[in-house]
C-alpha cells in the first residue's frame, strides 16, 4: 500500500503543477529548491544560478549553506515588491548561468507569469526553477503551461498540522527528459510476471543504492509520511475543492487589504495583484509592533526587516481560509490601537 499511495501522490503533484514527473517527496521546500539547483548544474555543466530576490530567504539561506564549500557561484537580482525585475534577470545571464530561480507567487504574495522570462533563458540555454504554492496553483497558470524545467514547493498547507514548527514537505517536479537527474525516490506503476498491477521503487539513484559517489543527491529525504497526508487532502479536496479553497484565501486577502486602508498610518502596498499574503508599511517598526501584538493574542506577520536591509518598517500579511471577517476586523482594530499608542 504505501508504494501505491506514493505513486498517487507522485501523480496529484504532476496535475498539479502540470510537469511530467514527480518524485516521492524531499525534506522541506528549502531543501527541495536546493536539490532543483543542483539538477540544474549536472544537467548544464554550468557553475552558476541566478536567484531572483522574491524568492523566500529562508530558502536561498538554505541554499547557500548548503553549497558553501562547492564551487557555485550566485547572482542574486535586487528585491522588488513587485513582480520580477526582468532587466536585471536577463543582464544577469551569461554563459556560465546554469538556471535562474523564481518563486510564484513570490515571498511578497504578488503573482506574476513568468513566460517571458523562460523563453529568454531558454534562448540561452538556461533553466528554469520555480517555487510555487501548491493552494496558488489551482488557481494559477501552471509551471508546465509556461515552460518552466524543474518546480518545487512546500507541501505543508497540504492539509499538515504545524507542530512546533514541522513537519514539512518538499515536492519536485520536473520534464520527462530530467528524469534519471532527479533525486530521491521515484515510484513506478507496472505488472508483475502474471499481468497484476504492481508498484515498483524505479531509477534509484541515492548514495546508500548503487550509485555511491554518483548520486543525484545524499540529503533526499522521503517524507513518506508528510506524502501521505497531502494525498489524502488532495483526494478529499478534489480539483473543485482545491481550487474553491484558493478563491477564499484570495477574496479575503482583498477584504483584508481593503480593511487595513481604513486604519491610520498604514500603507499597504498594491502595485501588483496577490494572492493570499501582501505587505504593509508602518509609521514604526514592524518587530516592535509585531511584539505588542503577540501579547494580545494576534499574530500579525512577518516583520521584514528580518530578512531585508531598509524594510524594518513592513509587514508581511497572510491570509487563509481559516481565517473569517470578524478576526481580520478584530485584527485591524488592535493593529489601528497600538499605533495610536
């Protein structure tokens, strides 16, 4: 049963991200994301990645620590709090550039189709990996449809529970002809010798197999148990239900953005459409202000001074479907409180 439920869940990530392939799972999205570079670099021969500055910074920390002591190069495009910065992506692209690395929706919640961005890297025979949002996805053109080469994710809003900061789930997708690249394990369907369906482990190409040295990867863990979830949540959901979910995170992050226009002293930042997170800027700091919060019982975000040099004033909002009107009302008056404090 669990080679089934594995390959099933190898399935529903194919649908919905639209590429070919899918393996059993990675650790977390960050890891996920290293592993799609490091695909990318056998794949090419090439030494450097392009990593556009929405992408999550957790995971491009992830990443550079990862590779400290390889021989990788990175060029990382100025943060927007808008879409990509075209510009600087294609002038960053040189002969030595492997693959460009995207997010969408990026760490900001805006959405952006990046097909132009593909075809200019293709044309230079580079690739191309984003990092989506599996609830954005239902809603969202997919990766497949606007020729990305490898996507990968984070699975947790998958229907798996936060425990104190895990578990996780990494997923990876990827063309047909990247296959024996990937890493990790990759369920099979075929018959056995009496024409039974049957589920095989296929292509193995982590270091305690037979490959070694070779390996694709030696840090691929499986989470099988994390997979199993998902697929069971996917099931349920179903395409409809999937995307039913997307559609309220989106309407009530539009209710949300309008209510916070409303509260004095707070900009929110709209240049671009989002999906179900946006950022705000304060008359203060975010952290300090975040801090107050706590104590009252709101969670506001994520302060992005954290991760970003000059923004100690903003705030990252996101918004879920389990979120309702009143709380986000109940949140806008106590942020709208505290700022007049």
């Amino acid at each position: 049963g669990t080679l089934q439920a594995i390959y099933e869940y190898q399935t529903q990530i194919c649908r919905l991200t639209g590429m070919d392939v899918a393996n059993a799972s990675l650790y977390d999205g960050g890891t996920a994301l290293y592993e799609a570079c490091q695909m990318a670099l056998h794949i090419t021969g090439r030494n450097q990645i392009v990593i556009d500055g929405g992408v999550n910074p957790v995971y491009r920390k992830m990443l550079y620590s990862y590779t400290a002591n390889l021989a990788i190069a990175f060029k990382e495009i100025p943060v927007t709090h808008g879409q990509s910065d075209r510009n600087h992506i294609f002038d960053a692209i040189d002969n030595d550039t492997a693959a460009v690395v995207l997010q969408n929706p990026n760490f900001f919640g805006v959405i952006d189709n990046h097909e132009d961005i593909v075809k200019h890297c293709h044309s230079k025979g580079v690739l191309v990996i984003q990092s989506i949002y599996p609830i954005a996805a239902s809603l969202l053109v997919t990766p497949a449809e606007i020729g990305v080469d490898i996507t990968t994710g984070e699975g947790q809003s998958l229907g798996i529970p936060l425990a104190f900061g895990g578990p996780y789930l990494g997923f990876m997708a990827t063309k047909m002809e990247y296959v024996r690249r990937m890493p990790g394990r990759l369920v099979g369907r075929t018959t056995d010798q009496h024409g039974r369906e049957a589920f095989v482990l296929t292509l193995q190409a982590r270091e305690q197999h037979i490959r070694r040295e070779k390996a694709t990867s030696n840090i691929c863990s499986n989470e099988a148990l994390c997979a199993l979830r998902a697929h069971v949540y996917l099931s349920l959901m179903g395409k409809q239900g999937l995307k039913r979910v997307a559609e309220i995170c989106h309407a009530k992050t539009l209710y949300a953005k309008e209510r916070f226009k409303s509260v004095k002293g707070v900009k929110v930042m709209e240049s671009n459409p989002v999906f179900n997170e946006f950022t705000i800027a304060l008359p203060c700091d975010a952290g300090e202000l975040a801090g107050k919060l706590v104590e009252r019982g709101i969670a506001p975000g994520l302060p992005l001074g954290r991760f970003y040099k000059g923004m100690d004033n903003f705030l990252l909002v996101a918004v879920t479907e389990k979120r309702t009107k009143h709380e986000i009302g109940i949140f806008a008056e106590m942020l709208e409180e505290a700022l007049c404090r």
